[in-house]
C-alpha cells in the first residue's frame, strides 16, 4: 500500500500528464484548414514512448504513421509513401485499405494528419504559417529515432 503523500505525488503527476496530453490533443483539433487532402492506406503506425508515466491512463499520445498515398485530391504532394504525424488513442485499422485524409503542412517539413478532419472545409492560404508539429524529437533526435524507440518499448514490428 502506498501512503498518502505517495499517493497524492502519483494523482498530482498523472493530472500534469493529463494537462499535457489535452493541451496536445487541443492542438491536434485546432486546425482551421488544410494543406493536402489525400486517399492513402496506412502501410505502418507507431505510438511515441510517453515518458515518466508507467503507471498513467492515457486518452491520446503522438504517433508516427506511414501512409501510401495512392490519389491527391488536393495539395503540393507526390504520390507513394509519405511519413505524418498524428494524435491517436489507439492505431487505424488497417485492413479497410484506403480512405480519405486531410493534412496539415507542420513546422518540422512535414505534415500532420487531422483529427476530425471532417469538420475541417477551409484548404489554408499558400503564405499559411504551418501547424506546430505533434511531435518534435528532442535535440539530437530525429523522428525516426522516436519511432525505433516507439517499436521497441511497444513490441510493434511495423
């Protein structure tokens, strides 16, 4: 049994982790408009190692998705693989292949997959400012070193 002053330095980190996460996911569904809207399937998705929370209950955290984009229904993108950032609770199915996403050009040269996507109708202006990215690796870090972490901690071999 933990005492109580234990008990309250778990409650009060798990509601810090809780401010975190929310003012993440806040993010994820601030979006006022898009950059690229693509029909893609997911080829791979790995959750981000959330740190300092062994014991927590997490809503959503970032994670690392890699779609195949086979259709661009708008937005300055290639077809084939392409690497975006997202705010999950749990992976995509991925055996219901291809469908519909919205992105967000991010300040890391990438993209941000929208949440809610739907309720998102504006594309954004060229001169746009881009998005804060859902995850930007500590220095010395880069996302795939987030995403070797991610599959290791996890077990997850895609």
């Amino acid at each position: 049994m933990l005492s109580s002053t234990t008990q309250r330095l778990v409650f009060l980190a798990t509601l810090a982790a809780a401010a975190v996460l929310s003012a993440t996911n806040a993010l994820a569904q601030d979006a006022d408009c898009y950059d690229a809207e693509v029909s893609a399937r997911i080829v791979s998705q790995t959750p981000t190692v959330m740190g300092h929370c062994d014991d927590c209950i997490i809503i959503s955290w970032p994670w690392i998705v890699d779609l195949d984009v086979r259709r661009i229904y708008s937005g300055d993108l290639r077809r084939g693989r392409l690497t975006v950032l997202a705010v999950l609770h749990n992976d995509f199915r991925r055996d219901l292949g291809a469908r519909r996403w919205k992105l967000r050009r991010n300040n890391q040269g990438g993209f941000n997959l929208l949440r809610n996507a739907e309720e998102v109708t504006a594309r954004c202006a060229n001169d746009a400012a881009p998005a804060t990215a859902y995850i930007t690796p500590p220095d010395g870090q880069t996302l795939e070193d987030l995403r070797r972490e991610g599959r290791a901690h996890y077990g997850r071999d895609n």
